[in-house]
C-alpha cells in the first residue's frame, strides 16, 4: 500500500512539475522590436571583434513599430505633442564624452529622447528622467537640450521606424526617419586638438 502510495504522490508532483513548466512560457515577439545603434557604427564589431582603431562615443536603444499601410506623422504620431520617438520605452541616448547638442554642452550620460513632430520641423528634446514609457510621465523642467531641425523627405518609404549615426566632420549626425521623412541631429564634440566645427581655434585648456 505504502508502494501504491508512494506512486500517486510522485505522479502527482509530474503532473504539477508540468503545468508549471507549461506556464512558464516565454513572451511573444514584440511587435515593436527593441533596437540599438552605435557611434562608431557597429562598434561592438568593427572595434572589439575586428580591432578598428575608435572611442565609443554614443548608443541609442530604441523601439521600431512598423507602418503597416498606416498614415503616419499627423494621423498615427500626432503633431504638435510630444513624442517617445518609437514605440514602448521611450528611446534613450547615452554619451560616452561630452558633446554639444543645439549649442549646449551636454555631460556624458544616459539621456530620453523625444520629439515634438510637425510638418516642416522636429523640436528634439534631450531629458534627464531616464526608463520612461511613453512620453506620458514628460517633465520638460528636466530637459537638458532642445533644438529644432527641419524635415526632409525619404527618398524611400521606410517601413519600421529608425535610427543610425553618421559621421560627420564636427563630430556625428543622428539620422530617424519613418515612412517618407527624415530628420537629421547634429551632435558635436571637439577632436583631440581641441577644434570643433564651431569654432577655428583651440580651446582654452
């Protein structure tokens, strides 16, 4: 009897050992998929896999929803308001150096970046609260930069929201488009004498 006992609780303990395995199920893929991009683009492996000389400079994480035939800016992402720039989690930026963002020097850290859409320009906002969802919790006391930049068509359709770093000779852009407009953030920082692209002469050490 004790055998027959024995038996049940430890089929039991299967059954249960089961139904808890079969809950623990993982989540579905996001339709909106978290992203990153880097500046030195592709860091991780153009520096540390291959051994290209670079300093990391700056990182976005960011979440891209997907048009889907959807009319996007002033329908779907309305102007006028502000924007978490993707989906979920607002983007975040973090620098690894002190750069300068619409003439404001702005400390090495982790940053949200927002937007304020509409049809000829963007206002970026740069702001210090950080783990944010949506831009439903915006503090604009705790902004750190703001600067306007004009939008310009895509040359194609982009279906998933995006963003990528470019290099440019004061530093690097910060290009975010979806569906057929794009935007362009001058991120600036001095180079190793000192110059930057606004100004011609060192600075004062």
């Amino acid at each position: 009897m004790n055998t027959l006992k024995s038996l049940f609780v430890i089929a039991g303990l299967a059954v249960c050992s089961l139904a808890t395995a079969q809950e623990k199920k993982m989540p579905p893929v996001d339709p909106s998929p978290m992203d990153m991009a880097y500046y030195p683009v592709m860091y991780p492996y153009v520096c540390k896999v291959k051994g290209e000389p670079g300093a990391l400079v700056a990182r976005a994480i960011f979440s891209r929803p997907q048009k889907k035939g959807r009319p996007i800016f002033g329908n779907l992402v309305e102007y006028g308001k502000v924007w978490r720039l993707g989906a979920n989690e607002a983007t975040e930026l973090e620098f690894y150096r002190p750069v300068t963002i619409g003439g404001k020097i702005v400390p090495k850290g982790r940053y949200t970046l927002y937007a304020i859409p509409s049809e000829t320009k963007w206002t970026v906002i740069l702001n210090k609260q950080t783990d944010i969802w949506g831009a439903y919790k915006y503090e604009p006391q705790l902004d750190v930069a703001r600067v306007d930049v004009p939008v310009t068509a895509s040359p194609e359709e982009i279906e998933a929201f995006s963003l990528v770093f470019e290099k440019a000779p004061y530093g690097a852009n910060l290009l975010m488009g979806w569906d057929k407009t794009q935007v362009t953030l001058p991120i600036r920082w001095s180079d190793s004498k000192g110059y930057t692209a606004s100004n011609t002469k060192p600075k004062k050490k």
